[in-house]
C-alpha cells in the first residue's frame, strides 16, 4: 500500500514537471541557475554566495512579515517591538531570524568577498561582477546600519548617532548627509520616519536589481580564479611533460639497444655516424 501510494505520488509530481518545462521551461531554468560547475578543492568556499542569497532572501520574508505589526514612530516603535516579541504568534522566532540571519549576512558576505578577492575570481573578464559586488556589500551594510535604530532602544539610538557622526567626516558630502539622514537637528521622529523608509522601501528596491545583474554576470562568466585549480593544472601540465620526456627517452634508449635508426637502417652505426658529424 505504502510503496503503491510513494510510486503514484512520484509519476504525479513527474507528470507536474513536465508539464511545468512543457509550458514555461522553468525547470531548466531552474537547473541551469541552481548547478554552477566549481573547482575540486576549496569547492564549499564557493558556496558563499548562494548563502549569501539564502540570507537575504530570509532578511526580504521575515522583514515583510514584521511589518504587520511593526510602527514606526517614536511613542509605537518600542512598544510594537516589544509587543512582537512577547504577544504575536511566532512573533520572537521571526524576530530571532531576522536578527540573527541579518548578523549572519554580514559575515558570510565578508567571507564570500574575501574569496573572491583570494581567489583572483575578479580578474577579467568579470570585473563588472566584482563592482556589482561591492555596490551589494554597501547596500548591505546600508541595510543593517538603518534597521539598528528601528528597535528605538539606547543601544539603536546612540549607534545611530555614533554612526551618523562618523559619516559627517565624508570629503565634501558629509553635511549633505548629515541633514539627509537626520531630518532635523538631532535624532528624533524624522530621523526614525527616514530610517524606515530607506531601510524598508528604498535599500530593497536597490539591492533586488542588483542581485540580478550579479547573477546574469555569473551566468555569463561562469565561477573561476581559484588558485587551488591553477595550482592543480600547472601539477597535471608537469606530470605529462615528465611523462613526454621519459617515453622520449626510452625511445631512444630502446633504438640504441636494438640498433634501430629512425631512417630504417638496421644498425645504429650509421646513425652515430651521422651524429658525430
């Protein structure tokens, strides 16, 4: 019975894909993002891009989710936070995620950029990769420094301050920034309203058309520059020239021995003949 039903629902999900591929091609589509063709060694340091990926992903889905019960003003903004964490349903293991996923991206990330520059996987042709790629360290970056002070907490709102005066010793647009992220004078309701929607609207809107780029290039330039794979053919290129050499050699030894000269004469006399001379 069990084998019959496992059998049934195996043709049913095998008729589905085909149908799928039938009528959208998705499932090569699907395939040919999802299988990336890596160097032997050093093989799971190239999966920290799609971590990468995972995490933001997770950051999009758990950061919709608390916006159901997240306001975003100075009297709500605690008390919503608050009210997540110990009333909604789920609402702490959904706040634990976004949290803990958000300090997770950033490390994977500088990993996956560390790789990369390690690796010499920026080099041509995919220097427009590797640009995209930092434009998305920024914006993430961007993305964990605004959502800080959306808590409205001592410890968001004085990082927040911190963080803005650093970036008031920019060359030249340092106060432009300033006023644009303070809305005011000082941290206060403005600054809070701006944090939001750069954190919730703008940032994501930025950060989806550049993950697709990052992939397209990707796709286009495949995933190469390990030093490990360079290491690795150089070893195999000087094993068949050892090889080469020695079967030359041996050649030549086994002509010698028999007296067999690349002319066809029969002894090796005439051969060294020539050679001497």
């Amino acid at each position: 019975m069990i084998g019959r039903l496992r059998s049934q629902g195996m043709e049913l999900g095998k008729s589905f894909l085909d149908w799928t591929e039938d009528r959208t091609g998705a499932v090569t589509l699907m395939e040919h993002f999802l299988y990336e063709p890596v160097p032997k060694r050093g093989a799971w340091l190239y999966t920290l891009g799609s971590a990468t990926l995972f995490l933001i992903t997770l950051q999009f889905l758990t950061g919709i989710l608390l916006l159901f019960y997240y306001v975003p003003t100075v009297d709500h903004a605690w008390n919503s936070v608050y009210y997540i964490m110990n009333g909604a349903y789920f609402g702490v293991l959904i706040r634990g995620i976004h949290y803990w996923s958000a300090n997770f991206l950033l490390a994977v990330i500088g990993l996956h950029m560390a790789r990369t520059f390690f690796s010499g996987s920026y080099k041509a042709p995919r220097e427009m990769n590797w640009i995209v790629g930092v434009v998305l360290l920024l914006l993430v970056v961007g993305l964990a420094f605004t959502g800080y002070l959306l808590r409205w907490d001592q410890d968001g709102f004085w990082a927040s301050v911190v963080g803005i005066k650093i970036g008031s010793w920019s060359p030249l647009i340092g106060p432009y920034i300033v006023q644009f992220l303070l809305g005011g004078d000082v941290v206060g309701p403005a600054t809070l309203t701006r944090f939001f929607a750069i954190h919730v609207w703008l940032l994501p809107a930025a950060i989806a058309p550049f993950i697709g780029i990052h992939l397209f290039l990707l796709r286009k330039h495949g995933e190469f520059g390990n030093e490990f794979e360079y290491t690795d053919r150089i070893s195999k290129m000087h094993e068949r020239q050892r090889e080469q050499n020695y079967s030359e050699f041996e050649l030549e030894e086994n002509e010698e021995s028999y007296g067999v000269d690349s002319g066809g004469d029969n002894s090796g006399t005439a051969r060294r003949e020539r050679e001497r001379e």
